[in-house]
C-alpha cells in the first residue's frame, strides 16, 4: 500500500510543476513547433499528426530548420510486483531515433535503436537486450494509391501502440501465436508473431487517400520473418533471420480524424491464425477509446482475447487511463490497467526536450504489477 501511496505522490508532484513550456523533441526543432500542433496529449497524435506522418513528415505552409535529425529518449524505470515480493529499480532505456523524407522525393525512412534495453525477465533477473532496432525501415508511396515498406517494423498499422500512453500494451494487439520449436530459445521465441510485434518485414499497401489528408480507406499485406535486426551487444539481442516467412498478415480499415473502424488477420504456419476487429474513437476531444476482439488459433488450440479502455486527457500535460485485458484461456479474471502520464516539456526551441513520467497499476490475479517509468527525451 505505501508504495501505491508513493508512487500517486509522485504523479501529483509531478504535476504541480506543469509551466507553459512546450515541445516535442526532434520535428518541434526543426518546424518551430509546439507539441500541441501534433499532439492531443505526447506522444498520442492529433489530426494534424496523422496528417503530417501522411505527409511524409512534412509539415504544410511551415518551413523546416537545420537541427540534427536524432532524438534521444532515457528512461529508469521502478517496479513493484506484488505477487511474487519484489521491487526493482533499473535503467530500462537509452534510445536512439531519427525520421524524415529523403529529400523531396516520395521516400521515408525510420530509425529506432536501443544502445540500453533491459527489463525484468522470467527467473527475476533483467534482461538485457541492448544493442537491438525498435525499428528500422523505408517506406514509398508508388504511383497512385500504393505504397510500400521493408525493414523491421510492426505488422499492425491501424493503432500505433508506440504512441501509447500506458506502459503496457493492449493485451489482444500484444500476446503472440506461437511458432515452431527450435533447440534455440532464443530462436523459439522470434518465430512466434504478434501483431504489434516487430520483425523484418516487407509491406505493400493501398490507400485510398492523398499524400497530405492522412483518411480513407487503408488495406495492407505484410509478409513477417522471422529474426531481429540489431547491432548485437548480448547473446539475448544477437542478429537472427530466417529465410521462411511466418505467414502473411492481412489488415484493412478505415480513418475519418480520429476515429478508425477495421481489422486484421494473421494467417501461418505451424497452424496458426488470427482474426480480430478494431475500433478506435474520439468521444468528445478528451476522451479517446480503443476497442479489439479477437479468435486466436495454435495447433488446434483456440482462446479469445480482447482489450478495451478509455482515456481523459484533463490538459495537455496530463491523462489518465483505465483498460481491461482478457484472455479466455489463462483461467483467471480480466486484468484491470489504471494509469497515468505526465508530459512536460521546456527548453527553448532549438533546444526542445521533455520530462515524462508514467505510473500504471496492473491488478490481476497472480501478476499484480505497480510500474512507474521517468524518461527525458531530447
């Protein structure tokens, strides 16, 4: 309990210092921008967010600074897991990204690397898989309403969850299909696919939409590998690709602003399938939801999985998040997430950074969880 206490104190402290500063690191410098022409509340994107990832990166009737092209994202993160008696403080991350267009021409590129990732492993150990790429890919828009990717990168596009607000990610978006055993654990657990996991990867997509609108109708095939690409530092983030897909995962839906109605199927080896629907919604410019169910199918095995919540966003420096996570299979009661994120950002404008902190309280029987991560993102 006084570590509940501790951590809910620590939000409101958190809060109590919010300034009229305001910033988002990497394209904040180069437009001259504040974090509100994108954001609803950092990192989850507004219209003009979506329009300007549409876009290319390229922000409408703005002209773009010199500014170096990287942001830099550190993390610590704290964790209390009840079930089991232990608490942990650790650094989690130091992250290297960079974006933009290629030019003026119609290329993309995306860059996401991890020089420290660590999380607490199965045996209450961390885990360290440093040296691994978040994401790394190539996107071009063909002619007319085609376009296409390859590199690493998540199979899903409808919801973004690196844009999430909580810690953890949708249940039915994260939990994999397992895939065929090798003698290498490691291996074992690449061929597994999730639909928010990432993985080497080539994408080919139709869009009903202009390069500058960001709405209409979306419909993609994405063929995963298996393997990660990294800049190995530990035998757990070791350069891994296999030649034999995992299958093909197939997704369609449609974008008007902030509201997407769709879904997505996965269809692979080993026997095993997916298919799930997706809603997401702006209710009234501050509360946003997010809706999924889906069939799971592993060798005969079949479970039903779902996850669904809200957010309130109280200003643009703070929300807080309830969502529920089930899976019919495990034999236990829904997991319930609350959670909070503060975003501050400061620093003048050609030195935009930020400050966030994020709180997330996972009660669920078995795997009660308390977890605060403070970042600083340059």
């Amino acid at each position: 309990m006084r570590f509940q206490i501790a951590a809910i104190s620590a939000l409101v402290a958190v809060v109590g210092v919010v300034s009229a500063a305001e910033a988002t690191p990497q394209f904040a410098r180069r437009y001259r921008v504040d974090c509100s022409h994108c954001h609803s509340a950092p990192p989850r994107l507004n219209e003009q967010g979506f329009r300007f990832l549409a876009g290319g990166y390229r922000l409408e009737g703005v002209a773009p600074s010199a500014t170096v092209p990287l942001a830099i994202w550190s993390t610590v993160d704290v964790e209390r897991r009840h079930s089991i008696g232990l608490t942990k403080g650790f650094p989690s991350r130091v992250e290297l990204s960079s974006a933009g267009s290629v030019g003026e021409s119609n290329i993309v590129y995306f860059a996401e690397w991890r020089a420290l990732s660590q999380s607490i492993g199965g045996n209450r150990r961390l885990l360290n898989r440093s040296g691994r790429f978040e994401d790394l890919y190539v996107s071009i828009q063909l002619p007319g309403a085609f376009a296409a990717t390859a590199g690493q990168f998540r199979g899903l596009a409808q919801v973004d969850v690196s844009q999430r607000l909580s810690l953890s990610e949708p249940l039915v978006f994260s939990s994999g299909l397992a895939g065929r055993r090798s003698p290498s654990s490691r291996l074992t657990s690449l061929r597994a696919f999730s639909p928010s996991g990432r993985q080497p990867a080539a994408r080919f997509e139709y869009r009903t939409t202009t390069s500058t609108a960001g709405e209409g109708w979306f419909a993609g095939a994405t063929l995963p590998l298996t393997g990660e690409l990294t800049i190995p530092f530990t035998d757990a983030a070791s350069f891994e690709l296999e030649g034999r897909p995992k299958g093909v995962f197939l997704e369609v839906y449609r974008r008007s602003g902030l509201t997407s109605v769709g879904g997505h199927s996965f269809l692979g080896d080993s026997e095993r399938r997916s298919l799930t629907g997706v809603v997401t919604h702006d209710l009234t410019n501050r509360v946003v939801i997010v809706a999924a169910l889906g069939r799971f199918h592993v060798a005969g095995m079949a479970d039903t999985r779902f996850s669904a919540g809200g957010e309130f966003t109280a200003t643009q420096h703070l929300v807080g998040g309830l969502r529920v996570d089930h899976r019919t299979n495990l034999g236990r009661d829904p997991a319930v997430l609350l959670y909070g994120n503060v975003h501050l950002p400061f620093g003048p404008e050609a030195f935009r950074q930020a400050v966030r902190l994020q709180i997330e309280q996972r009660i669920e029987e078995s795997n009660h969880i308390t977890a605060i991560a403070l970042s600083h993102v340059f």
